[in-house]
C-alpha cells in the first residue's frame, strides 16, 4: 500500500467517525463502544425509514387495488343476500337436529347459520338421490349404471 491510499483510509476513518459522532469538537478519542452503538443506531434508522417506505407503497397499491376489489366485494354481499332471501327459514336447533340425523356433524369450525342451512339442504338433496336408485327389495339396475357413470 502506498502512502497516499494509507492517507486516504485514515481520512476515510476520520470523516466515518465523525459522522457517528456528531462531529464534537475538542474530542480526540471515542470509546469503541460508542461508535458500535453509533453505526447501530444509523443501520436501525436506515433499515425503519425502509419499512415506512415499503409501507407507504403496500398502502398506495392496496389502495389502487381496492377501488377495484369494493365494486366486486359489493356485488358478491348484494348475491349473498339474495341467496339467503332464497332459503327456507328454518330455525337452528332445527337444523342442527336434522343434520344430526342424518349423520353429519351439527357445526363445522367457523360455520354460520347460513352456510349450515345450506350444508343440512345438500345432505338432504343427496340422501334424496340416494334412495330413488332403491326399488322395493331389488335395486334398479338402469339407474345404478346411471348413477355410476
């Protein structure tokens, strides 16, 4: 190494130290600590000025891509209404009977009225099915292969 680039690194070192310490003058010697604690302090402002950036720009895209999702989330409240409209009003005892009944469980995890009325509605459609294909003591054989394919 040459004397100029030795020169270059000192005043490099210097000029680092300063920043971290705030430049006070008549101070010759810092703790190492300090400076440590210095270049901590500057990395965990830096990488916090990030997040709110990072933040701020999540926020805008959110923002631009919830205009978009507030006309569809309000067509989908407006359907899930009117398919409740549609359903028979049967109270939830009643249902959670019936669905005990029919041997399915009474509540699944996070489930509403709703959607175990419409549960209890699809078991009921299906055990319909079920006992069409049944004939007496024989079973049809026709609608089995039906039913089958």
């Amino acid at each position: 190494m040459s004397l100029d680039s030795l020169k270059a690194l000192k005043e490099k070192l210097r000029a680092e130290k300063e920043a971290l310490t705030g430049g006070k003058p008549g101070e010759k010697y810092h703790r190492k600590a300090e400076l440590e604690a210095a270049k901590l302090q500057r990395i965990r402002d830096e990488e916090e000025e990030e997040r709110r950036k990072k933040a701020n720009l999540e926020l805008k895209r959110k923002q631009e891509a919830g205009l978009l999702e507030d006309e569809s989330a309000k067509k989908a409240k407006t359907e899930h209404k009117e398919q409740e409209q549609l359903l028979p009003d049967i109270p939830e005892p009643e249902v959670i009977r019936r669905l005990r009944a029919l041997g399915h469980p009474a509540t699944l995890f996070a489930e509403d009225h709703v959607s175990r009325l419409r549960r209890f509605l699809k078991a009921e459609k299906e055990l319909a099915v079920e006992d069409e294909t049944m004939g007496g003591q024989q079973e049809n054989v026709m609608l089995g292969l039906k039913k089958q394919a």
